[in-house]
C-alpha cells in the first residue's frame, strides 16, 4: 500500500491572455502514497488551486497545461480525452471546493447531486444509490442522514453543506481527493471535527490527499508532508515535522512566522513585506527574492535544489542552515 | 404552497380593484366626455338628455357602483363613440392582437434560448459573436423603422410574405382565428417577427449574462468533478438556474407583447387592440379607455402571479421564504 500511486512532475500551466501569459504554475512535482496527506501551501496567487484544477482536468481557459506529466497508478492524465477524463472525475479522483455555500446547486436535493455523482459513473438501482449515499453521510458524520438526503441547499448550515460536498466526493470510492481549501468559510470548531473525519477517512480508505490551504496551522495537524508554493513555483518540500521545525527556506521561515498564535498578546503581527510579483514577467531567478532578507545577486539566477533528507528538499540559493 | 396561491390571488383581486377606482375616478376629473360627443348645435335639452342617458348625473360613487356590478357581468358598458357594447367591440380586435402576441413570443424565446445559452457557454465563438451583433442591431432600431424595413424587403421586394391585414380566418373549439388557417400564418409571421425582434435581442442578452454568470460557478464546477456528462450539466444544472432571473424579464415582455403592440399593429395595419386605446383616448370614450386599461392592468396582474407560482415551482429557496410568509 505504500507504493507511490500518484504522481506529477514538472507541470507547468500557464494562463495565455491579452496581457500576456501568466505562468500560473511552474514545474511543479510531486507524488502521493495511499492514506497519505499532502499539504500544498500557499498564499493566494501562488498557484495551489491551479495545481489542483491541473490535476481534475479542469483548467478554465484561457489557461493550458502547457508540458508535465500527471500519472495515476501509472495511467498519463494529461494525455487523455475530455471524455475518458470525465469518466475519471468522481470516480477516481474526486475534488471538494473551498466555499461550501455555492458547491451545491441551489435549486436540486442533496439525493440528486448525490445520485448524480454516482449514475454519471455506473448503472445502479436507486435503492443501491441511497444505501451508499446514507451510508457516505454516516461516514462524515451527518445525523439522520435519510432526511438530509431530501433536504435542499439551502436547508442545512455551511458545516452540513461541507459534509454533503465530501460525503459526494466520498461516494465512489476514490483514489485521490484533492480538497481546496475545504474549510477556510466555516468556523473553527466545525473545521476541526471536519478536518478529523475527512484524516480518518483517508487512512481507513486507504486514499490519497491533496490538502490546499493557506493555513500552515492546520496541516500541521493533519498533513504527512507539506508542499511549500509561492508565485506558482515550489519553494520547500518535505515531512510535516521537518517543515514546521526545521523550515529551510526564507519564506516557509516567514510563512510561520506569521502565523498569528506565535505571537505574545499586544505584540504587532509578523507580516511578509511587499507583495507577490506579477505572474506575468517573472524571470529565471527566484520568485521570492524581492521580498527576501537573505536575497543576493545569485537568486537572479534559477535557484538550485538542496537535500537536507531524503524527504526534505528547498529551492534556495541561501537556505538556512540547521 | 396553497395557502400562498390563494394569499397571492386575494392580493390581485385587491390590486384590480384598487386600480378600477383609480382609474375611474381619474378619468371622471379629465373632462366632460358629453361635450365631445354631442354636436355643437345641440340644445341644453339635448345635452342634459345625453348626460342622463349616459348616467353622468348620478353621483360619482354611484357610477362607480353600477360599473363594477356591471363589469363583473361582463357588461363594461356602451361606447359612446362605437354606440356598441364595449365586449362585443373588444372581443372582435382581441383575438388578432393575441394571435400575434402569441407568435411573436413563442418567435422569441424559441430562438433567444437557445441563442443567449449558446452564446453564454462559447462566448469565444463566431456564431456566438454573430448573435450578440444580431441582438445589439435589434436593440438598437426602433420598432416601427424596422417593421418599415421588414416589408420592404420581405413584402415588396421579396414578396414572400402578404403584407397587411390577417388572412383567412377559422374557427375550431369555439376559438376564431387566423392561426388555424395556412393563409393566417402566412400573414401573421412578418408582423409577428417585427414585433418579437426587440424582445428576442433582450432576451439573447438576458439569457447570456445569466449563463456567463452560471458557468463560473462552483456548483457547476463540482458537477464537472463528480464526472457529470457537459449535456447534463448545461440543462440541468445551468439553464434551470438561469431560468430563475429569466423567467421575470419573460414575463414582463409577454405582458408587452400583448398589451403594446400598437407600433407594429399600426405598421402592419393589423387588425389588432393597439389602435383602439389610442383613438379611445383622443375622443374620451371612457368606458373603452377603463376596459382597456382593465384588460391591461388584468394582464400584467395575472402574469405576475405565473411568474410568482413558476419561481416558487422552479426554486426552492422562493418556496421556502414564500411559504413561510404566507402562514
């Protein structure tokens, strides 16, 4: 079970408008074992989210996975039709959105998107669908689910919609979740019981995750390994641990600096100075450099890959040193 | 849901009524209607003799009374110019305006629909951008240059169509009309075009914003992430929820086919209602004027109340809010 199922390498998509192209996400790779969560980090505009659509298929245009690869079990993704990828979504890879209030369509029962998501796929009797749609909002957690599946929408709270988008992810069992940002709108309590339910599925499904977030706090306590991007490239990969204790590159360091429970009460906030550069006129060197106290006239130049393990690796020209 | 329909209808009848008296009253202060109608050598007798006959010496109120018993007769009185029972003259002009409302609209939405969808899903398209011209052109020429327009090309040079008038007429179910004959199509598809034009090119843009708009959404995305096949989606999950805010713009523009029509009834010297308001209003044949404007107020109430009752079927969250006020 721990062979590496999933894999992307060097994927680069890039979004060609009237401006210019902006190079949304460039050479990222990665790869995800079974029961493994992997976390993407990132600010917004760093290209996670891209990074996921990439992986869905679902790359609105004017954008274009322009070269890379995106292999499942060994199967290339990216050279797949629209249909033979359809048929992939849901079933073997599954997506849950960022904002529960706007996943589901307004005006259709919880049943029906539920059903959809697995009559799209294979043909089942109804009273088969409904045995695994309730049995997948047990799965999260949902009280008299029965009920739930007659409810509309607008019916149940942000949490409960959460769970109905994950239950649905959930339905046809699949190899890979990716999940964006899945519970950035709800509130804190719900996000940890959601975060809970969502880490145990995986480990008892032995699924594969892909966690985007801003939010270091959080994968910290629910990701095996983190994925560290900015400005649609990968600046620091490696355990969870290794992230958190011993971050490599200026902007992880950064990145927990600011995470606001380090701080003493009354004391002002650590913040990143400046602001991301354009996507579109980003050179060879290092994307962070304009905002890097460590920068040097190197980071002009593409930044070099350092091993500080067999896990954890940073894209740095001045990586800090342990 | 019932207790909402029936709240809603009490409601419109209220409405009616209200505007029954505004408009009665307001047409009683606008001026003496005997002074039109009788001829300028008529004696004081003959004059006093007209108001009597005509009712206009009982009191306001009473007048008002005896309209509404009658009206709810079905007797909305005489013309005073036509010197004939106002349904009777209604009911002759009515079925020619609503034979072209009718085409006009079922012209409209069969093409703006599937159009606006279109043009909404591939906006990058050439069909769709030659769409987006068409409506842009039938915005943008008045109703009556483009009718013009219409029947010089399609009715003179190309003599396709017959120009004028309705055609052959029939009568099936009780119902007599020129729909039932081939010559009555015939006549009715020029004119109906030349009407529904402006409302088409409304509702192309109406249906496309509300499909740009839908397309970019999460639940659509979701949809495509479960896996869900594009035909699906368009027609389930994005043209049900564009429906929501076209239904309403659909409906007011039904309710202008059928009441303003007068331009292109005019243009095409079609035997319709739109004239008659107008003529009615120059020479103060009130009881015409009240009917009509009844009819019309009427017409837009009950359409209204379709809307209401399709957007409660349609969205939940409506049927949700509406029930809960209706208690």
């Amino acid at each position: 079970m721990s062979e590496q199922f999933f894999e992307v390498e060097g994927l680069n998509t890039w979004f060609f408008t009237r401006a210019g192209t902006f190079k949304s996400v460039r050479d990222v790779s990665f790869n995800l074992k079974r029961g493994e969560v992997l976390g993407i980090v990132g600010e917004s505009g760093s290209g996670k989210s891209v990074t996921g659509m990439s992986i869905m298929g679902q790359v609105e245009k004017p954008g274009k996975i322009v070269s890379g690869s995106i292999r499942l079990d060994g199967e290339e993704l990216t050279e797949l039709s629209f249909d033979q990828m359809r048929k992939y979504r849901g079933r073997r890879i599954a997506m849950v959105f960022q904002n529960p209030l706007m996943t589901l369509n307004p005006l259709m029962r919880v049943r029906q998107q539920m059903f959809e998501a697995i009559s799209e796929h294979e043909k089942v009797p109804a009273a088969q669908m409904r045995e695994r749609s309730i049995a997948a909002l047990k799965a999260v957690g949902i009280p008299s689910p029965e009920e739930r599946l007659e409810a509309y929408p607008h019916e149940l709270s942000g949490g409960m919609r959460q769970r109905v988008v994950i239950a649905t992810a959930l339905l046809m069992n699949p190899d890979l979740i990716i999940a964006d940002e899945p519970t950035t709108a709800l509130d804190v309590t719900i996000q940890a019981q959601i975060i809970h339910q969502m880490r145990s599925q995986i480990t008892d499904r032995g699924l594969g995750m892909i966690w985007i977030t801003h939010d270091l706090a959080t994968l910290s306590e629910l990701a095996d390994r983190i994925l560290v991007m900015y400005a649609g490239a990968m600046m620091e990969t490696g355990a969870t641990a290794e992230i958190i204790a011993t971050p490599r590159h200026p902007y992880t360091s950064k990145l927990l600096e600011s995470v606001p429970s380090n701080n003493e009460p009354g004391q002002r906030l650590k913040q990143i100075r400046g602001t991301m550069p354009s996507l579109l006129d980003l050179g060879e060197g290092c994307a962070f450099r304009s905002r890097c106290e460590r920068a040097s006239p190197a980071c002009e130049t593409s930044p070099p890959k350092r091993s500080f393990s067999s896990t954890h690796h940073a894209w740095c020209h001045h990586p800090i040193e342990g | 849901m019932i207790n909402f329909v029936l709240q809603r209808l009490l409601q419109c009848i209220g409405v009616v009524l209200a505007l029954s008296i505004v408009l009665f009253v307001g047409l009683w202060l606008i001026g003496n209607p005997v002074d039109v109608l009788i001829s300028s050598e008529a004696t004081e007798a003959d004059r006093q003799a007209a108001i009597v006959a005509l009712g206009l010496d009982r009191p306001i109120w009473e007048q008002y009374f005896n309209f509404l018993v009658n009206a709810m007769q079905g007797d909305w009185g005489t013309s005073f110019v036509y010197k004939e029972p106002v349904t009777t003259i209604l009911l002759q002009r009515l079925p020619a305006s609503l034979e072209l409302a009718f085409v006009a609209f079922f012209i409209a939405i069969g093409f703006s629909i599937p159009a606006g969808l279109y043009a909404g899903l591939k906006p990058e398209s050439s069909f769709s951008k030659a769409v987006m011209g068409f409506s842009l052109i039938g915005v943008s020429i008045p109703t009556f240059w483009q009718g013009m327009l219409l029947i010089v090309a399609f009715g003179i040079a190309l003599p396709f169509f017959p120009v004028g008038d309705r055609g052959n007429v029939a009568t099936y179910f009780g119902i007599t009309s020129s729909l039932w004959t081939l010559d009555g199509w015939h006549h009715v598809l020029l004119p109906a075009f030349s009407l529904a034009l402006l409302k088409m090119s409304l509702l192309i843009r109406v249906t496309r914003a509300a499909t740009l708009e839908i397309v970019r959404l999460d639940y659509v995305k979701f949809a495509y992430a479960k896996g869900v096949h594009p035909v699906r989606i368009v027609f389930v999950h994005i043209l049900r929820n564009a429906l929501v805010p076209l239904i309403t713009v659909i409906g007011i523009e039904l309710g202008n086919l059928l009441a303003y029509g007068v331009i292109t009834e005019t243009v095409f010297s079609w035997p319709g209602l739109g004239k008659l308001l107008i003529n009615s209003i120059k020479v103060l044949d009130r009881p015409m004027i009240v009917a009509q404007l009844t009819y019309t107020a009427l017409l837009f109430i009950t359409i209204n109340f379709l809307v209401d009752i399709l957007h409660m079927t349609i969205d939940p969250r409506v049927r949700s809010v509406m029930g809960k006020r209706a208690k």
